[in-house]
C-alpha cells in the first residue's frame, strides 16, 4: 500500500470517529432535553421476555402502580416484557410513565404505556440517564442487560461516584443465588466489603419495596 493510500486511510476513520463523537454528544444533549423536567423517578429493570400473564409481570404493575401512587415517575426501557409492566402501572394510574428506547436488532420494539420516550443507540448514554434520573432503582429478575445497569449501580455507589441511593431486587428466588456468590466468592476473597452487601435489599413483596424507597427518597 502506498503512502498516500495509508493515508486516506486514516483521514477516512479520523472523520468517521470526528462524526461518531458527535453523534454521541447529539444522543446525550437530546437526551437531557428529553428528560431535565421529569419528577422524582425511580428505574425499573427486567425482562423483555416475560409475557402479559405471568405473575412476575402482573406483580411489576402492582409495583409501578405503588410507586406512581407515591408519587414518584417511573423509568424503564421502554420495551416488552416487564419494561412494559413497568410503565404500565405508572401509566393506567395517570402518573409519569418514561421509556429509554434502545435500538436493537431483535425483541426491543416500544410498549404503549409511555408518557415520555427517548431513544438511544449507545447503551452507554442509555445508562447514563437511567443513573442521572432515578433515585432508587428496582432490579427485577433478567438477563444480561438487567445485571449490567444493577452491577452500574453498584459500582459507581461503592466507589462513591454517585450519592447512595436505594437499591431493591425483586425475586428472592431468583436474586439469592446470586447474593450468595457474592458472599461465598466475593466477599470472602476480599474483592468486596460485607458491608457492600448492604447497598441493597431484596424482597418478595411489592409494598416493602415501596416502603423502602420511601424511607429513603422523601419526595
């Protein structure tokens, strides 16, 4: 290859990385605008797979429903699933319901409960405004995507990146195993603190999970 040829080269990806910053700065700017009048919101997260009549999904609008009765708006992803469930509680109660739609190429299509809807490709600007919006976060039972934004949390509350705020895991069947692993191998090797086990609770029951957030958020 010759000289000028490697050259192109790199002027080309010099600009195509000059247009991507900007669209990554566009998606945050728009972002905020979407989002800077919402009230007091907690974050919601959860599967996109869990159909209309499984009781988790039925259990998830009676927890939005709470929430939004307590007057907080809710935020989730804004698609199927128990994202829908979620929005659906606040929504049918007349309160603030918000979707973060990310683009993806399978089961991300938007549910119909939305007051408010922002879309993102990045799902690091994504999560930037799920942790720059909420100030408590409901962790339901999920997949990769669901443990990514509650291991976010976490993090930037345990190295003290954010102010504290609740963290609650819906589902002691499904989230035990998992704390357990954090006790057993976490923990015990000393890559974290007992008391790091305490930056959140888990619960089966739709009015703890309120109460908790209540206790702490005063609104």
């Amino acid at each position: 290859m010759s000289h000028r040829s490697k050259q192109f080269l790199i002027d080309d990806l010099s600009m195509k990385e000059s247009w991507r910053l900007f669209k990554i700065m566009s998606e945050i700017v728009e972002g905020f605008e979407n989002l800077s009048e919402i009230g007091p919101a907690v974050s919601m997260f959860g599967s996109a797979r869990v159909k209309p009549e499984d009781p988790l999904y039925l259990q998830t609008v009676e927890i939005s429903k709470k929430l939004s009765e307590a007057g907080y708006s809710v935020i989730t992803g804004g698609g199927p699933g128990l994202m829908e469930a979620g929005n659906k509680g606040a929504f049918e109660n007349g309160g603030e319901s918000i979707g973060l739609h990310i683009h993806l190429p399978m089961e991300q299509h938007n549910n119909e409960y939305l007051n408010i809807r922002s879309d993102f490709r990045y799902f690091f600007i994504r999560k930037l405004m799920f942790i720059k919006y909420a100030l408590a976060y409901v962790a339901l039972p999920g997949g990769y995507g669901t443990l990514d934004e509650l291991a976010e949390a976490l993090v930037l509350i345990q190295t003290h990146r954010i102010k504290p705020f609740p963290i609650v895991m819906f589902g002691t069947e499904f989230w035990s195993g998992l704390v357990e692993w954090f006790e057993k191998q976490i923990v015990a090797n000393n890559f974290a603190k007992k008391e790091d086990l305490n930056l959140f609770i888990i619960t089966d029951d739709p009015d703890k999970v309120v109460a908790h957030i209540r206790k702490h958020v005063i609104i």
